[in-house]
C-alpha cells in the first residue's frame, strides 16, 4: 500500500494572535493531508499559545513549542529549531500571516523524483484585505543564483518545499543576521545548483501578505544591525560571483556595498565601515589593479573621513575578472 510522505510544516510566530488562524486554517484546508505543522513561538506575549491550542486540541497535526536559549531569539532561531523536531520527508517552512491555497502542497509533493532537491511555486503578493497586488513570479533566464539575485527568480520562504535529506548537514538559516535572513539562506542554496534538481510548479500557490507600513517605517530607519546582514550577504554573494566570474552579478553586488559604505558614515556606523573595508581588502588584496580600492576604504576609515566624490570613482570603478 503506497503511503503518502509526511511533510512537516514549519511555522515561527511572535505576537500573531490576531492573523495566525488564518494561517492555521489555510493549512487544515490542504488538499493533501499527510502532514504535521510545527508552531515555534518565539516569545510571544498575546494569546498566541492559547490560540494554537485550540487547534492542536481538535486535531493532533497541530503541535506548539517554544523556541529554546540554545537558538538565538527571532524567526531565524524559530525556523532552525522547528527543522530540528521535524519528522517529515519534506520541510516546508511557512510564515504565520500568510495563506496556502488548497494545493500549496499537493502540487509541488508530486513533482518530486530521486533526483529533485527542492520544488518552488508562484504566489501572489496580497494587502490586508487580502486583495492581491502583483505575482510573485519565477522565470529562469540564465541560471537560479543569477536569477535570483536579480528577481526574475521570485522565491520567498514560503515557496520552497524542501526534500529534508537535501538540507540535513547544511547551514540553515543565519541566525546571527537581523535582515534579509532570506536572501542569504537563498543565495547560499542556489549558488551552483544544477538545473536538473529543482522543479517548478508554475502557479500561484500561496498568498504572501504585505505589511506596508511596517515594511516602509523600517526601510527608513538607520539600524546598523539591519546594515551589518545586508552587507555581509552582499559581500559573500560578491565572492560567489567573482568564482563565477559574471561581470553582471559582480557589479550588482559591488555597487550596493559602496552605497552602504558611504551610507554608514552619515549615520556614524563605524563598525559597518570598518567591515567592509576589511573585506574588500581580503578579497583585492592579490589582485594588484585593485589596490586603489583598497587604498581608498582603508584612508577613509582610518581618518574617519568622506567624500562623495571618491564614493562616486569607487561605485562607478570597474571591476573584471
């Protein structure tokens, strides 16, 4: 007798007692039916546990934990922890305001084999009214980290079912970073993927709710925890593109790490600075034509000094390799 294989869902929570039954719901509405749904808690102080409970009291997919001191506190620690107690086949990590379609997860179960990793789906990007906005959509134009980088690959966490065996042994989720926790965890995984180990179902499957005013306060507040994670996937993503040796991808990494650089002087963030520029200067260091970029930052940070005009040489300076 054929017996479907257990997918866990992973879903962290913090303080969403309010959205988090929707979520819970969209997943009893599954089509497919052989799953367990892992909320971690990472702290909340609202009624989120007694929301969950209730669930779990009316069916036994449904378990509650909270994030333990042995993972660092956020969604990263939460998803890490939640991979952890996982007795599935395969891992879908899920957020707790969003929505699957019934068949978020039958759809993409069947498009595995012995050779796929991983299956992605489309998803719709929706307002508070759940009224949608624009598609999240995935086109592979050249190859998955490139597209990715460059958002022709649409993929957010919830688009990805996992098979577990792919994942095991690797790092998960950076639990050190505070923002674009998913661009690094994404970036890391595609980078070098071969094209035949992923597929993709062509279609919406989930709808991703957009916070906009949170999002838009954020993007315009100075936190140099925010600034220190995006620098460090830029520069680790700057790396991978020089082993590739895509003039593209370098520049689209270069160029934001120079904008970052000279932002983090207005705002004081000496440490951001100071990173950067030893970074740079690790990876031009044996490459002499560079030197002039490493001059540059160390002179800058050494005297704590800026100039929009050697900002400009260094964004706008070429780099082929």
């Amino acid at each position: 007798m054929f017996v479907q294989p257990l997918v866990s869902i992973i879903i962290p929570t913090f303080n969403r007692a309010h959205l988090i039954g929707e979520t819970l719901d969209s997943v009893l509405a599954q089509t497919y039916t052989h799953w367990e749904c892992i909320v971690v808690d990472d702290g909340s102080t609202d009624g989120t546990q007694a929301l969950v409970t209730n669930y779990i009291d009316k069916d036994s997919r449904f378990q509650f934990h909270k994030r333990p001191n042995s993972h660092l506190a956020g969604g990263n620690g939460a998803r890490n922890y939640g991979f952890e107690l996982s007795q599935g086949d395969y891992i879908q990590w899920f957020d707790s305001d969003d929505l699957m379609l019934p068949h978020f997860i039958s759809l993409k179960v069947i498009l595995f084999n012995n050779n796929i990793d991983f299956v992605v789906c489309e998803g719709a990007l929706v307002n508070a009214e759940l009224k949608k906005q624009m598609s999240l959509t995935i086109k592979v134009k050249e190859y998955i980290f490139k597209d990715y980088l460059f958002w022709n690959f649409q993929v957010i966490t919830n688009s990805v079912l996992f098979k577990k065996s792919f994942l095991k042994g690797k790092l998960l989720f950076n639990e050190n970073l505070t923002k674009g926790q998913e661009t690094e965890f994404f970036s890391r995984l595609f980078y070098k993927i071969h094209e035949d180990s992923y597929a993709i179902a062509g279609q919406e499957l989930f709808l991703y709710r957009y916070h906009e005013h949170s999002k838009t306060t954020q993007n315009e507040t100075y936190i140099e925890s925010y600034k220190a994670s995006i620098s460090y996937t830029y520069i680790q993503n700057l790396k991978r593109s020089i082993a590739l040796h895509d003039l593209g991808l370098i520049r689209f990494n270069y160029e934001p790490l120079m904008r970052l650089y000279y932002e983090a002087y207005s705002f004081n963030d000496v440490k951001n600075r100071k990173y950067i520029t030893k970074e740079m200067s690790r990876l031009f260091i044996d490459k002499p034509k560079y030197l002039d970029i490493i001059f540059l930052l160390n002179v800058m940070t050494i005297f704590r000094f800026n100039s929009y005009k050697l900002y400009v040489y260094l964004r706008k300076r070429q780099i082929n390799f």
